[in-house]
C-alpha cells in the first residue's frame, strides 16, 4: 500500500501535545510513522512518541530550552496549542496564541525547516475578519524579538486586564494574517504554511467557549445545521491533512472547519458577529464594553 500521507519516519513538532486537538494530533502522527515530539505545560506521554518535552509557550526561555531538544532538522511544524482567554489575561492570551508561533517560527523553523517542509497554525473561525482589521495588530509582523512583540502588544493594550476574551479574536486574527505572510516568504524556499480554522470543538476549553459565545445553544450553532460540536479527532483530521503529501501544492489556505457555518454569514442565513474592532487601545468605549460583556457573559 502506497504511503499517500509521506509522514514515515518525518520530524514532526506539535504543541498542546496533552489534551485535545494536539493530542489526537499526535495519535495520528504517530500511527503514521512519524517521529513526533510533543510540547506543552501538562505531561502525556503517548505510546510510540518519539518525545515529550514539557514546555510552557508564554514563557521564551522555555520554549528556547524545549528546541534544544528537538533535532536540528524539523519536517512538520502543528502550532496547535491555545488559549480562550477566559481564565488567563489578556497578554497571556496573546503570547501564546500569536507570539509563540510567531518566534518559533523566525527563530528555529526559518533555520531548521528545508524544502518539503510544511507548517500548521490552528487558529480559529474567531478569526475571521482578519482582512478588514489589519491596523490593529499588522506592525507587529515588523517586530524582531521576542521582547519587541511583548512591547508592541502592550502598547495595545496599556493596561492588564484579568481576561482576554477579546485579545483571542486579536490573536487569531494576526496569526492568521501571519500564516498568509510565511506562505508567501517561505514558499520561495518550497516550505508550505496553512492554518485550520476549527468550528466549535468538544474539548477540554468547551466551558470557557460557552461562555464567550453566551451560552451552550449558541456555541452549538457556531457549527452550522449539524447541531453538535466537533471533537477532537475531527479537528485532527485536516490539521495532519494540511502537513502530508496529500496536501503538497496546498499553500496560503485558510482551511474552514466549521460544517459550513462561515457559509451560512457569507450567504446571509446567518449573522457575523465578528465585524467588531478587537484591540484594547478601544477598552474604556461604550462600544467595546459592550463587546465585552456580550463575550465575557
């Protein structure tokens, strides 16, 4: 039987490797021959993995420390790990969505990725919209360092705020615009970049998602007519997808996951509530205060 995903004996790096979306990521990597090095702040260690390295992604020395002990040459890159915001802040929420990926992307993918190499940001369908918005986060893409990011994104938001529900749609938003930019840089050097945007996920964030999205109802229609949230594994499905050799001419793609829900807004059926402003520059509005607590409950 031809070997259609080409993942056999591939290094491949996946965070939030313990719980969800990540850990059925690494299952199947696993299944296909992969040598899979997981990261994240929880311990799991899932039979036939190549190596767990336990990782904390806002924190830059530990994600310098976990690459030291990945090989050289890396394969495949899963930027699955994530926040909702609801029990961390707003900088916090930010770091590890969008700046981890980010610096682990400039700092060790850009030297240890060659041709062939595929990379995969799980964003999120809460970041839709990250065409209009653009001003709020695209001067960030400019930034150096890890320190440079963390100033930058302060200046969005000059103040801690103890959530960060908004700065989950800022964060999924400029990780998206990100993806986009690396397919076109990196695809000079024949290295793909691609983001799964999920639909609503049965996962072990499905309470604080119930929150922002006021309630479980409404959650549950975020993933248009089925009427169910997904689960893990049918979120892992296209994220391994995206990386393998099925998907080698595939580049730049916003892959939607969300059972045609994003349909629904485009034809009408249903309301976009995600055509509002995200960044915190915004915090004592009327307007944004509003957004807050429609997302905070």
């Amino acid at each position: 039987m031809q070997d259609y995903f080409g993942y056999e004996g591939k290094v491949c790096v996946v965070t939030g490797s313990a719980s969800g979306m990540g850990k059925a990521v690494c299952e199947m990597l696993v299944n296909l021959g992969a040598k899979v090095y997981g990261l994240d702040r929880n311990e799991l260690q899932i039979e036939g993995m190549e190596k767990f390295i336990q990782c904390d992604l806002s924190n830059k020395e530990s994600i310098d420390n976990a690459f030291t002990a990945i090989p050289e040459k890396i394969d495949s890159f899963f930027g699955v790990a994530g926040l909702s915001g609801a029990k961390t802040n707003y900088w916090t929420t930010i770091t590890v969505n969008f700046i981890a990926n980010k610096y682990i992307t400039d700092i060790y993918l850009d030297k240890r990725m060659g041709e062939g190499g595929a990379i995969v940001y799980v964003t999120s369908c809460g970041g839709l919209m990250w065409e209009k918005w653009q001003k709020e986060y695209k001067k960030v893409m400019q930034c150096k360092t890890w320190e440079e990011m963390v100033k930058f994104m302060k200046k969005v938001c000059p103040k801690e705020i103890p959530t960060g529900g908004m700065s989950y749609t800022l964060s999924k938003r400029a990780i998206n615009y990100y993806a986009s930019l690396k397919a076109v840089e990196f695809g000079k050097r024949g290295i793909r970049v691609n983001a799964l945007l999920p639909g609503s996920t049965d996962t072990g964030m499905k309470q604080e998602f119930e929150k922002m999205a006021g309630g479980k109802e409404a959650l549950l229609k975020e993933n248009g007519a089925i009427g169910r949230l997904a689960t893990s594994e049918e979120m892992a499905m296209p994220i391994v997808f995206l990386n393998s050799d099925m998907a080698c001419f595939v580049s730049g793609l916003m892959f939607i996951a969300d059972m045609g829900h994003n349909a629904e807004k485009v034809l009408g059926f249903a309301k976009n509530q995600l055509d509002v402003p995200a960044a915190l520059k915004l915090y004592n509005t009327k307007m944004f205060q509003k957004i807050m607590a429609k997302r905070m409950g």
